[in-house]
C-alpha cells in the first residue's frame, strides 16, 4: 500500500498537494454555483409589493370635479399618502382629499387626516393606523375637460409605510380630459422566506470557507 511521506521540511508531499488542490478546486466551484444561484433566485424573486392605484368610475363634475381611487394590492402596510400636482390647467380644490374606506370591512375603522400645500398643488395624507388598502376621493378645480391630451392634468403618487421614507408604491397618474392613465412602478422588493434561508446558508459557508482557508494558509 502506497503512503504520502512528508518531506523534512514537514511540507505535503506531490500526491498530498494534488488532492489538496483538487479539494480547494472542488469548492471553489460549490461556492461560485451556490452564489450564482443566489443571485438567480434574489433577481426573479417577484415584487414585495404589487400595489396599484386605480381609477374607480367617472369623473364626477359639479362646480368643480372629482375622481374617485383605490390604493391596495400591497404586502407591506403603509399610513401615509403623498399627491403633487407636476403639470395641467387644474390644482387641487379644498379640502383637495376625502376618505371612503366605508366599503371595505377591514379598513372601515381607518380614518385620514389631509393637509393641502403648495399653493394647493400637494396633499398629504396621514392614516390613523396603518392599512394595506385605501379608498379615497381627489377633488381638483375647473371642468374635467380642461385637460387635454396636449395639456393633460398629471400628479404623481406615493404610498409610504409608517416613519419610513422610502415608498411601497409610486406612480404617475395622467387625465386627458376623457381617461385616467397610470405610469406605475414597483418599487420593493422584498426576498421571500425561503430565499433569506438560503441567502443565509451562503453566507455562513462563505465564511467557513474562508477561515478555512486562512487557518490553511
């Protein structure tokens, strides 16, 4: 039976660095396909939050106009809404926002206090508590048909968790004159369970590896 004789010096002999070499080969390559894969699965990971804004029935005209929304579809809660005016022939009316969160059970308790500024141009909404669906009016001045298609009426929306400042929804709303459209974008998104497991095993191999590495070293 052969056996790996150490040389003098106490160094591996050529058969011991080969399998050496080859070990520390074979999980170079588990690393690099357990971070590739982590990679694949954070990237096509689906949004957090599928939040929407929705333009629910016509614009309703009186002496002025309004239009009535829904903010939902999110996973993560939010408690604060901001609308700004960016361009158009109309700013907001006051009070410029009123809640109808009457029609949906587990929001009928959600009460929102909004504040105009800006020369009428912004709304802020603040919820009592935090919800992960809002029904709502926006009231603006003049006629809905003052906007055009050539000079449309557009504000643009955000939707933020309690004391946060990063937003779970943003979108730009447009009219012109006849229909609402909306330029939405998902902003979070947050890995699932199983992929921070995962993220989390990574890691920790990383870190045996290294210290292996540096203890052979």
């Amino acid at each position: 039976m052969n056996k790996v004789r150490l040389r003098g010096n106490g160094s591996a002999s050529a058969p011991e660095k080969i399998t050496m070499q080859e070990a520390e080969k074979g999980e170079n390559m588990r690393m690099m396909k357990l971070a590739v894969m982590l990679a694949a699965v954070l990237v096509l990971l689906p949004g957090g939050v599928m939040a929407e804004l929705i333009a629910e029935g016509d614009a309703v005209e009186g002496n002025s106009w309004s239009q009535a929304f829904t903010e939902g579809g999110t996973r993560i809660s939010f408690d604060r809404m901001v609308f700004e005016i960016t361009s158009g022939p109309a700013v907001f009316e006051s009070p410029g926002f009123s809640s109808s969160d009457t029609n949906s059970d587990t929001n009928s308790d959600t009460d929102w206090n909004a504040t105009l500024s800006n020369e009428n141009k912004k709304i802020e909404a603040v919820a009592s508590r935090d919800t992960t669906f809002a029904q709502f009016t926006l009231h603006f001045t003049g006629n809905k048909t003052d906007a055009t298609v050539s000079n449309p009426l557009i504000f643009v929306f955000h939707a933020y968790p309690s004391g946060q400042t990063d937003p779970v929804d943003y979108c730009t709303a447009t009219w012109d004159g006849t229909s609402w459209s909306f330029s939405q974008v998902d902003l979070v998104a947050v890995p699932l369970p199983g992929a921070l497991v995962l993220l989390g095993v990574g890691l920790m191999r990383l870190a045996a590896h290294r210290r292996r590495r540096l203890l052979q070293g």
